[in-house]
C-alpha cells in the first residue's frame, strides 16, 4: 500500500522528498486527470490533496471522502496554510460517520 500526493510543486516536492510519489497540477483539468489516475493504482491507500487543489475538484473529492471506503483521501493544507473556509476536522468527521464526538 502506497501513498500518493496531487497539490503545488512545493506539496509534490516535500512528500517526495519522503519517498511519496505524487504529481504537481495547477488547474481542474489537471487535477481531475491526477485524481482519477491515482485512484486507478490500487496499490494507492492513502491519496493526499492540498485543499486548495481538492477546491477545485471538489465534487469529485467529496465522493471518495463521504461514500467510498478505499483509498482514504487526506486533504492538507499547502504552503499558503488552512483555508479558513474549511470547516475543522473534528466537523468533518462528525458528518462522514454521524457520531459527534
């Protein structure tokens, strides 16, 4: 099982850095193809976007991190920091499983 990153060059670069392979993008285009082809490797557990990349797919992002159950999709922040927009995690886990915790 392996962990893959889609974000920024710096995202990209740091995570591979640690071994992690990942591909840097810079538009939807690119980052729905990115999505998709890392979903393809089924070897890929663990799929980290940087939130503002996972912005602008998000449609597709949330699919995987409400309904599906493989791969786990991280999203971290990139250089820049958190997005304020984003609710806390804590938020977030209470909604995908419906136990507030």
């Amino acid at each position: 099982m392996k962990y893959y990153v889609i974000g920024d060059e710096d995202a990209v670069l740091g995570f591979g850095l640690a071994g992690v392979r990942g591909r840097r993008v810079r538009t939807s285009e690119e980052a729905s193809a990115a999505f998709r082809e890392a979903l393809e490797d089924r070897e890929n557990a663990i799929i980290l976007v940087t939130e503002r990349i996972a912005e602008l797919i998000r449609p597709q992002v949330d699919r995987y991190v409400f309904k599906e159950d493989f791969p786990l999709i991280v999203e971290i922040p990139d250089w820049e920091g958190k997005l304020s927009s984003r609710p806390p995690l804590r938020e977030t886990v209470n909604a995908a499983i419906g136990i507030k915790l």
